[in-house]
C-alpha cells in the first residue's frame, strides 16, 4: 500500500511539472488609457509574504515591450506619480539589467498601482537567456530602495517574453 501511495505521489508530481514547465501562452488584450491596444499575459507573483508583494507580466503594444510590475504595498497617488526611476534586474546570469521607467498608473479605483519599465532592444536578449533573481525599485520616501527576491516564477518573464515574440514571428509567416 505504501509503495502504490508513493507511486501516485511521485506520478502526480512529475505530471504537474510537466504541466507547469510548459506554460500557455495566453495573450490578453486591453485598451490602455491612451486609447492604443495593449497585449499582455496575466500578472504573476514573482514574491509574496504577509508584509509586501511583487507582481508582473510582460506587455506590448506590438512596436515596444515593457515590463509591468504590480508591488504592494503601494503609495498612494500624489506620491506614487513621483516614481521615476529605473528598475534594475539581477539575472541568473549574474548580469544585472537596468530597465528605464516608462509610467506609473493607478488602475481598479485605486486599489492597484502598475509600473511599467520600457525593455530595450539590449535588454531583450538579457531576459530572454536569463531568469530573474531580484529585482530592485526606488520606492522614494521613508521607505526608499525595495529589493524584491524572486521567490516565485523566476523564469516567467522569460517565457512571456518568448512567447510573444513566437506569436510575432508566426505573424509574420502568415502574412
């Protein structure tokens, strides 16, 4: 009986690696506040504790492609529109990647606050080779410098960013 448990464990986790190690590749879209389309993933926790987290996913409107990171928790708006600085990433590579801030928006009545990060050509092939390991954001006032240990999904804005650039390619055949 023992074995035929820890034969149905060990199947029930090869079975969701295998699952989680081939994620899908669903692409959402939204009109941003610009009233241009926007293409994204759903957001992922890159790092979660009771005190503060750290979502994001990649977005493009199909000419850039901006990194979107959800922290919480989050100034409120006067203070949070002053967030200006850029995001540095530590990669596996051991390379770090430094992003320019490109907005700051408050979406969902208030209740979240999205920063986006414009990712250069440079920094494509970065992220597209490497997982993310730490990311580090100003948070300016009292609070300063936050430093988020990725934690959770290290390798997701890896994939997002491969597989939209798939979805372009395949575009492109198309056409």
């Amino acid at each position: 009986m023992k074995t035929i448990i820890t034969g149905s464990l060990i199947a029930v986790g090869f079975l969701l690696t295998t699952i989680s190690s081939f994620p899908q590749c669903q692409i959402l879209n939204r009109v941003s506040p610009d009233g241009s389309m926007q293409y994204y993933m759903e957001p992922v926790n890159f790092y979660w504790t009771s005190a503060k987290s750290l979502k994001g996913c990649i977005v493009t409107d199909r000419e850039s492609y901006f990194l979107e990171l959800r922290p919480l928790p989050f100034p409120e708006r006067p203070q949070g529109n002053k967030l200006k600085e850029s995001l540095i990433l530590k990669l596996s590579n051991g390379s770090n990647c430094e992003l320019k801030h490109y907005d700051t928006r408050y979406v969902e009545n208030d209740t979240v606050m999205e920063m986006l990060y414009l990712i250069s050509k440079e920094d494509m092939d970065y992220l597209l080779n490497s997982e993310v390991m730490e990311a580090t954001i100003d948070m300016m006032g009292t609070e300063g410098i936050r430093t988020y240990l990725f934690k959770l999904h290290k390798s997701a804005l890896k994939e997002q960013l491969g597989c939209f650039l798939r979805e372009e390619e395949n575009k492109k055949r198309k056409k």
